[in-house]
C-alpha cells in the first residue's frame, strides 16, 4: 500500500476519484451530444429520442446489481472492483468514438434501421458506464473508514468530477461536439486505467463497526432505510434526467437559436455552468456544511434550491443569458444528488456487500430514466408549452426534499 493511501492523504483522495471521474466524463458527453446529434444529424423526433435514452437504464436494471454482486465475490487482475473499471473504461471510449459514425455503421452492415444502430450503441455506452460506475463507486468505500473520511471520498469524487464534467460541456460549447467526442474518449481511457497503479484494494471485506465502548460488531443492513433513500433518491433522478433529456425541446421552443450548431452550444454552456460552479461545492460546501448540521439537512436544503431553480427557469429563462444564471441556481442540488446520498447509503448496509447494494442503489437512478424516456417523453411530445419540462422537474425534486426527510442520520443495528 502507498503512503498515500496509508494517510489518506488529499492527493489520495483525488486519484481514488480519478475513474469515477472517467465514467462521469463518459456521461457528460452522452448528455452533451446523445440528444443533439440524433436530432440535428439523423432527424429523429423527441419522443424517438427519449426511447434511445432508455436503452442503457434497461440493461442497467440487470447490469449495475449483478457487476456489484460479482465483484463483491471475485478477485482477478489484482483486484475486486479493477477488471470492472478496466473492461467498462475501454467499452465506454470506443462508444464514444462511434457517435458520429451511426449512420455509416448502419450502412456498413446493412442493417437498414439508423434507430437500431443508436439503440445499440446508446445501450454499450450506457452498460459500459454502468459496468464501471459501480466498482468506481465501490472501491472508495471498499479503501476508507466510516463517517467523515467516508464522506470526503464522495465528496471529493464529486468535486473532481464535476470539474472534468464542466470541462466537457465547455469543450463542446467553445470547440464543437466533435472535439469533445475524439478528445473525451481519450481522457476517459487514461482516467479509468492510470489510477488503479495507486490503489491497493483490500482483499478482503470485513462487515465489521466500532462501538462507543471500542467492542467490534458486525455491520448489519438498515433495510428500511435503504428504501426510504431509495424512493427520495429516486425522485431526485426524475426531474434531472428530464431536464437532461428534454432540455433541447425547451431550447428549440423558448429561446430559438438560429442554427443547429447554436443548440448543441447552448447545451454545452448549460451544463457547463452546471458542472464548473458545482465541482466546488461537494468539498468545499458540502462537508464542512454536513459536519455542522447534518447530511440529511444538508442534502433537503440543496434539494430545495434546485427545484426554485427549475421553477425559476419556467417564470424567467427566456433567453440564454437567463438560461445559464438558473442553471447556478441548480448547481447546489446537483452537487449534492452525486455525492452524498452514496456516503449515506454506504454506512446503512454490510460492507462486504458494498458492490451489491451500489447495483441496487442504481435502480433509484435508472428506473426514473425509464419513466422519463417512456412515459414523460410522451408527454412533452404532446404539450403544446415545453414549460412543462421543468415543471415536472421542479415538481420531482419538492417530492424528493420532502421524502429525504424522512431518512434517519444515525444508524441502526438491524439484522439483515
């Protein structure tokens, strides 16, 4: 083991966020350009798109649980969690590059259905990034201890990859998609393997807690607060990954840019502002705020200023300049849904089921995806005001405040 891994030092903190970083890069850019170049390079209609978005969600129902259990029992290639970020890593690039390339993959093949081919290549991107996602998540509880170093992990993961997130989405903005695409599958390849040389994972996962006394108890589940987290986590993801999929008919409608180029900057600049005002606040707003009054209060009070921000956007963001001052509102929130509800979750479950229990985390994630690219899309293709985009978001992340508060902070002993 490094020292400083032994130390956990800062320098520690920011390479164990490294492949987290990597496969929150790979999303930034499915986020920037998935949208985009189905409906600016292939036509395909808002409601077409939502069904190539829900692609990857429905092989992650499966893919994020199963990794997490498996890697909760295997060890090859020097590690638990390795061969997961190593596979998933490469998988993720090489979709990245075939993004511009859907049309003449179709043809090449013959398979005479350009819908085919997105779904086909959204769903490896997706299953790749969930292949990953997991075990990068997993490793920083597998290498720190309960309570606040637990929670600097995450919060320095979230720091480090908003920041990179906010790279990507200035990268498109100022230098094109196409940039971003050949680029970013670069940094994501580097990003998931270079890191792994400086982690040592431990090979075994002992379930075990200090009490106040110093006597070590094994660590027990807290089923029912998993699933108080789950369903207010849920509701969190519902009105993002609306707002992630469905911004550009909000784009198209109410701000009206000239040309095509012009919407994929504008996204570009949205999440940019997103991701570059919120890398700072996981770790330098965040922790300090959790230690003072709480996770559970500090995550409730971001919520809340998220959904005003959505609300905010549906009664000002008429043009771009309002557009992107709405989206600092919601940097707060977003800072928060990717960070501390992993450092809740981890301290409520058996640690030598970490890998299993962040697969079933995810469902809060992809299942809401699904609701929003079947159900929700159907919706926003039919109404006439695409103010109902962040309508429904702001909606979604009141009813995740309100559920949040129903999570306890403090641990209970139950048997699993």
């Amino acid at each position: 083991m490094l020292k400083i891994q032994k130390n956990l030092t800062r320098t520690f903190y920011v390479i164990l966020g490294l492949p987290s970083t990597a496969m929150g890069f790979a999303l930034s850019i499915q986020i920037a350009v998935l949208s985009w170049i189905l409906r600016t390079r292939y036509g395909l209609e808002i409601h077409e798109i939502g069904f190539v978005w829900a692609a990857g969600p429905i092989a992650g129902i499966i893919g994020q649980p199963l990794i997490g259990l498996i890697s909760d029992k295997i060890w090859f290639w020097g590690g638990r969690r390795r061969p997961f970020i190593i596979i998933g890593g490469i998988l993720a690039a090489l979709s990245i590059m075939a993004l511009p390339f859907l049309g003449r993959i179709n043809d090449f093949f013959g398979i005479g259905s350009l819908m085919a081919v997105a779904i086909t290549v959204a769903l490896t991107l997706d299953l790749s990034i969930n292949i990953s996602f997991n075990p990068t998540r997993s490793i920083i509880a597998d290498v720190t201890p309960d309570g606040q170093p637990r929670t600097k992990g995450y919060t320095w993961m979230q720091s480090i990859s908003n920041l990179f997130g906010s790279l990507a989405y200035l990268t498109g903005a100022l230098l094109g998609n196409y940039i971003l695409i050949f680029s970013g599958a670069v940094i994501v390849f580097i990003f998931s393997i270079g890191p792994l040389f400086f982690i040592r994972e431990p090979r075994e996962l002992i379930p075990e807690k200090k009490e106040d006394n110093g006597a070590v108890k094994a660590t027990h589940t807290e089923w029912g607060e998993l699933f108080k987290l789950y369903f207010a986590h849920a509701f969190s993801w519902l009105g993002i990954q609306t707002m992630f999929i469905y911004i550009i008919a909000f784009i198209e409608q109410k701000i009206h840019p000239e040309t095509d180029i012009q919407i994929g900057q504008m996204i570009g600049w949205s999440f940019f502002i997103l991701n570059a005002v919120g890398f700072i606040w996981p770790a330098f707003l965040l922790e300090p705020l959790s230690k003072r009054i709480g996770r559970i209060r500090t995550h409730f009070l971001c919520l809340v200023s998220m959904s005003f921000g959505y609300f905010g956007i549906v009664l000002w963001a008429h043009d771009a300049i309002l557009l992107y001052t709405m989206m600092g509102v919601l940097t707060f929130g977003w800072a928060a849904v990717v960070s501390l509800p992993f450092a809740i979750m981890s301290e409520k479950v058996n640690k030598a089921r970490m890998g299993f229990f962040m697969g079933i985390f995810n469902l809060s994630v992809v299942i809401p995806q699904l609701v929003s690219s079947f159900v929700i899309g159907g919706v926003i293709n039919r109404a006439a005001n695409k103010n109902i985009i962040f309508i429904i978001s702001g909606v979604s992340l009141a009813i995740s405040a309100l559920l949040w508060l129903f999570v306890k902070e403090k641990r209970k002993n139950n048997p699993v």
